[in-house]
C-alpha cells in the first residue's frame, strides 16, 4: 500500500503539464475547412469498413478542420490520441447532424480516434507550414 502511494505521488510529481484542450462547440466550420465524414448508419454496422481520411492541412491556410456527423443512429466520440509538441487534444461527442471543428495551432502530426462503444476507427492528420 505503501509502495503503491509513492508511485502514485512520483508519477503525479514527474507528470508534464496537460496539453491545452480544445473547447468543443457546434459551431459551424469555416466553409474552406477540411471535413471528415462520418458516415450514415455507421452505428449500426459497426463491422462495416470505415476508414478515416489522412488529411493534410497547411498553418494558417485551412488548419481548422472538423467532423461531420452523418449517422444519426449512435452519439461518436472524435478524440486525440497523441499531438505534437504545444499542439491541443480534444474529445469532442458528435451527434447526427452535427459538425465540430478544431484549429491546430501547430504544425505535426495529430493521431485520433472516432469511436463508439465497441468499435473505433483511427485518423492521421498532418499540420505542415506554409512554403
């Protein structure tokens, strides 16, 4: 128990600070923005085949980005799972219909999932600057 504590107390001591997280809202996107896609009954046929795109955005140009909500059957999650140095995570629940965005303020990559209880389908999206 002991033992057990002082892990915990080291691992909050040696912890870097949270990265910033996006505020989450359903805004309407930027009509420029990239969309990802989700598509209409995705909820239901979970074992279907859905693959995010890899998407390439340029700082400053079209770096806000989002979600579009097509299935109306389940609530998704869209989460971060790993960002760049100084970049944002966000967790985001879209419901059909509905469109989220975030702007990433640094260039990278950004790793994240869209899920929902079982399944989860995985994304890249690369921040580059501009030339």
């Amino acid at each position: 128990m002991v033992l057990a504590a002082i892990a915990a107390v080291a691992y909050y001591v040696g912890s870097p600070p949270p990265l910033p997280t996006v505020q989450s809202s359903a805004t309407a996107c930027p009509p420029t923005a990239p969309l990802v896609l989700i598509p209409p009954g995705l909820g239901l046929n979970s074992s279907e085949y859905f693959q995010p795109p890899q998407l390439t955005v340029v700082l400053g140009i079209n770096n806000t980005l989002g979600w579009n909500d097509q299935d109306t059957t389940v609530v998704h999650v869209v989460s971060s799972v790993s960002v760049p140095p100084g970049g944002v995570n966000w967790d985001l629940n879209i419901t059909g219909g509905q469109s989220y965005c975030v702007t990433l303020p640094v260039a990278g990559t950004y790793s994240y999932e869209i899920g929902f209880a079982p399944t989860t389908y995985s994304g890249i999206i690369t921040v580059k600057t501009a030339s």
